[in-house]
C-alpha cells in the first residue's frame, strides 16, 4: 500500500486563529499535524522517547516540544501549501486542482468525520439511486426516476458516472426564482458528471441545471471535489470544495450565490449522514447481493480503491 503522504491532497482545514492539531490517520499510517493560519507541520504520532502522542506536543521558540520529557520533535519533511481554506501537501510537479479554472468562484470547503466504514462511504457518494429517497433538494422524486438517464465507463485510472433527469421544484428553486425569475420558470433538468480518480481517491462533480429544451445552456453550474479516505476501521474523513459558475458573480448578488452554493453542499451530505445510522452495519462485501445497474460502477471504484487503500 502506498503512503497516504505520497499524494497530492488537502490534509487540514487551515485554523481560523491559534494551533490545531489534528489526526491523519489512513489505513495502518497515523499522523498528527499542527496547523496555524501561517504554519503547518506534519509529525510522527508518538514521540520518539518514549511513544507519547504527538498530539500533546506544545510550540516553543518555533520547534515543537513533546509535554512529557521535553524532547524535540521533529516534523516530517513535507512541504504544505495553502489553498482554498485547507492545507495541502503537493507532491514533485502537481498543483491544487482547480486553482487555473478562472471561470468557477471558490465557494466553500469542509472537513466532515463520517461515522461509517470508507467502502460504504466511497459507495454512497458513488451512487444516484438514493437521490430522490435520501435528498431533499436535488435531482427527481421518486415517481421521476424513471426518466433518469444513466452512463458510466471506465479506463485502467479513472471511473466516469453520468445521471440526467428532471429537477424536481423546491424551496431552493422558488427562492432562486427571486433572483432569475426568468430562468426558473420552467422545469429545469439536472446533470451530473463525474469522475472518479484513484490517486488519492477523489471524485469531481460536474452539475448542470439547464432548461429541458435546451440542454446544451446550463442555467447553473457547479463542480464539487471530494475527497474520502479512511479513518480507523470504522469512520470516514472527507474533504469538500465546492465552486460555482454563474455570470457576474461578484458583488452582494455572487455572495448570497456563493453562500446558497456551500449551504447546497453541506445539506447534501448532511443527508447522507442522516443515512448512516442505518447502513454503517451492512456487510463490506457485495457478493451474493442482488445488485442493479446502479451499482455496477461501484464493483470497478472498490476494485480499483483496493490497490491503495485496503484489501478486499
Ligand atoms: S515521551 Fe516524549 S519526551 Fe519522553
Ligand atoms: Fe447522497
């Protein structure tokens, strides 16, 4: 298995003010970092002495200090960049994704500890058929789904997912209205496309909202980036950054976009984790399961996630 270290990803919400330390903890690997809004470091857990956890280490004079017995420690030699309100670690020659795509405004970025094993997790948030069951806000109702077109393929890196059906109306889309009143009049379609790639795991979403007759104009237009891996057995970590495209999307107008958009966000995956209670049991394995169409992309994404992050 490859070092989680060995990747190009977001490791930690840059703090607003003082250290935050927080737990890397991904497959048998476990880090701790210390982040300020200027620093961020990388540690070993436990202390070389005598193994305690790096997490109590205290900053004095720029050099962490185990509370124990007072030895330094020394941090890992990664280099962390800031962007889009997380600390990164860039591996040789790649960047932040996104950073160059100056037509979509960064709307928000989140960390979430999901309480369900990684698999389950990387399957909910690789799947469409529990959208009119589990979301509120997106996507069809149920009595809809059946207009839902649906396409997935896949190369030796990468997993491509495609839904198209119709938007069903909400309180989002009737407080939209205020605001364009002349797109959302009509029933709108939504679209999503995406990608999963495997190193680290991380899917891109691309969503459109686009007049049915039209489907080549999107209305709006969103892309997410998640990233999943596991923490423990038994939780999730994940890492969002949502941005959106809209025409002037700057002043007082782009604000309350851009806030509607990482509400959009986080209620999606609130959703999801009102799911978990009730799936976080349900056996790892997919064989002997009656499995539909749905669900095929995701025998490809655990096949391809088993090379980095567990085995099968
Ligand atoms: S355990 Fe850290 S200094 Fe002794
Ligand atoms: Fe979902």
């Amino acid at each position: 298995m490859k070092s989680i270290l060995a990747f190009t990803q977001p490791l930690i919400k840059v703090p607003r003010w003082g250290v935050t330390a927080q737990e890397l903890h991904i497959g048998s690997e476990k880090f701790w970092i210390h982040a300020t809004p200027n620093r961020a470091q990388i540690f070993p857990a436990n202390c070389p002495h005598r193994g305690t956890p790096t997490e109590y280490a205290v900053c004095k004079n720029s050099q962490y200090i185990c509370r124990y017995h007072g030895k330094p420690i020394s941090p890992l030699p990664f280099h962390l960049v800031k962007k889009f309100g997380f600390w990164w670690n860039i591996k040789g020659e790649e960047s932040v994704p996104f950073q160059n795509e100056k037509e979509f405004s960064f709307c928000g970025s989140d960390r979430y500890i999901l309480e369900i094993p990684f698999v389950l997790a990387v399957d909910n948030f690789n799947e469409g058929s529990h959208t009119p069951y589990i979301h509120s806000v997106t996507g069809p109702l149920p009595n809809e789904w059946n207009q839902t077109k649906f396409e997935w393929s896949e190369n030796s890196e990468q997993v491509k997912i495609f839904y198209s059906g119709p938007q069903r109306n909400t309180w989002v889309l009737h407080g939209l209205r205020a605001f364009f009143p002349q797109i959302w009049r009509e029933k709108l379609q939504w679209s999503i496309r995406w990608t999963v790639d495997f190193n680290p795991l991380r899917m891109t979403y691309h969503s459109i909202w686009h007049r049915q007759e039209t489907p080549e104009t999107a209305e709006i237009e969103m892309k997410h980036l998640y990233y999943l891996a596991p923490l423990g057995n038994d939780q999730t970590i994940m890492h969002t950054f949502c941005f959106m495209k809209r025409p002037n999307v700057d002043g007082p107008l782009g604000f309350i976009l851009k806030g509607l958009a990482r509400k959009f966000t986080k209620n999606q995956i609130r959703e999801d984790q009102k799911l978990y209670p009730m799936i976080k049991d349900s056996p790892l394995s997919l064989d002997k399961l009656k499995l539909d169409e749905y669900d095929q992309p995701l025998l490809a994404i655990r096949e391809k996630c088993s090379k980095l992050y567990f085995k099968l």
